[in-house]
C-alpha cells in the first residue's frame, strides 16, 4: 500500500477527445506541439488549426499564447506540489514505514507522474524554455531543485530526531541524496520522447536508494 499517497488529491481522470472541452483540447495540443517545436516555434494558428477551430476562437479561452504557456507552467506546478506528503504527516509516516521504503515511495511517486505523456512533454518544454522564460527558470530552480532539497533536508531531520538513522548534517544528507536523483530523472528527458523506456531509470532510482541507506543506516 502506497502510505504516501493517503489522503493525496486524486488525479482527474483522462478524458476522451470527444469528452475534452475545446479549452482542454487548445491546451493538449499546445503542449505537444511546444514540446516538440518550441513555444516560438508553434502559433495561435497551428494550435487553433491542429484542434479544428478558428484561429479567432482561440481567443474565446486564452487571451495569448503566453497565457495559455503561463498555464501549462502552473499545471505542472500543481501536479508536482501533490506529490510530497504535508509536513505534518511525515513522522506518522515514517513510524509505520522503513525509512529506505519511504524514499523508495518517493521517487516512484515522483516518476509514475513524470512518466505520464503530458507531464513528461511539459518537463521537456520547460528544459527548453528555461534558457528564454523566467517562468520556465524560475519553476525548475524553486519547484524542482529548491523545494525538494528542502524537503529532503526535512525528512532526514525527522529521521535523525526519531533515532532511524545515523546522525549527519541534513542539509548535506539532502544534498547528496536529492542531486543524484534529479540527475537521473534529468536523463530519463533524454530519452527518445516517442519511445520512452522507465525501467532503466527506475533501476538507477533503486540502486541510488539502496546504496545510500547502505551509508546512513544504523
């Protein structure tokens, strides 16, 4: 049983083309063709013809392609803050669960959302708008860099106050743990978008784990 997804918003369910709103549509097909041609590659144009519409009706639901860019960001935002248990519950968690399954948990939480199409194709969009959009540089340093070393930092602080591991500095455990994982998942991008195959990376996830436990376990 996945303990780290208790009480987790639940993922809406996928629609089918007929069930999707034209607004969803505009947004789907936004990302696929941004991620693959590039934001100033793609017009209102292309978006509004690849879904069978006006190019004047795109209008009736973004005001701009920077809007509709702006709530692509804020999507992935979303779907990624959902991933990390509150605060709160990480003792409760942690006293019912091997320390090492928690991070376990963890990554393969974070790479069964990665691994979806559409999310997978928004992390790539941002790999290449990061270097042109603020937004773009701005979400992977505080959303995927910042923020998970953080609370990284916080998970093994819990570990070490509840005697579940060897006593280290925190904030270098989440250093040394969190960059090698976001490296990994930085080449799972790599991957031919069109064939993308996880289980490398889930290998490389599970041999990071347990070779880190190896070192701060008691």
């Amino acid at each position: 049983m996945d303990m780290l997804n208790q009480k987790a918003e639940k993922t809406p369910p996928v629609l089918h083309s007929k069930d999707k709103t034209t607004k969803q549509k505009l947004f789907e097909t936004a990302v696929d063709l941004f991620s693959s041609r590039g934001f100033h590659g793609v017009s209102i144009r292309d978006i509004s013809g690849a879904v069978g519409i006006k190019e004047s009706s795109f209008y009736n639901h973004y005001k701009s392609k920077d809007e509709l860019i702006k709530a692509i960001f804020e999507f992935y935002k979303t779907e990624f803050t959902q991933i990390m248990p509150p605060e709160e519950r990480i003792e409760a968690i942690l006293s019912k669960m091997p320390p090492d399954e928690f991070l376990r948990q963890g990554n393969a939480r974070f790479m069964q959302r990665l691994s979806t199409p559409l999310i997978e194709k928004i992390a790539r969009i941002l790999s290449s708008e990061q270097y042109r959009d603020t937004r773009a540089r701005d979400l992977i340093l505080q959303d995927m860099i910042e923020l998970p070393l953080a609370y990284a930092e916080l998970v093994f602080t819990k570990m070490i106050e509840m005697g579940l591991i060897r006593r280290f500095d925190p904030k270098i455990l989440a250093a040394e743990y969190q960059y090698p994982v976001a490296f990994i998942f930085s080449t799972y991008l790599m991957l031919d978008p069109d064939h993308p195959d996880s289980s490398s990376t889930e290998k490389r996830l599970a041999d990071h784990v347990s070779f880190f436990w190896n070192i701060i376990k008691k």
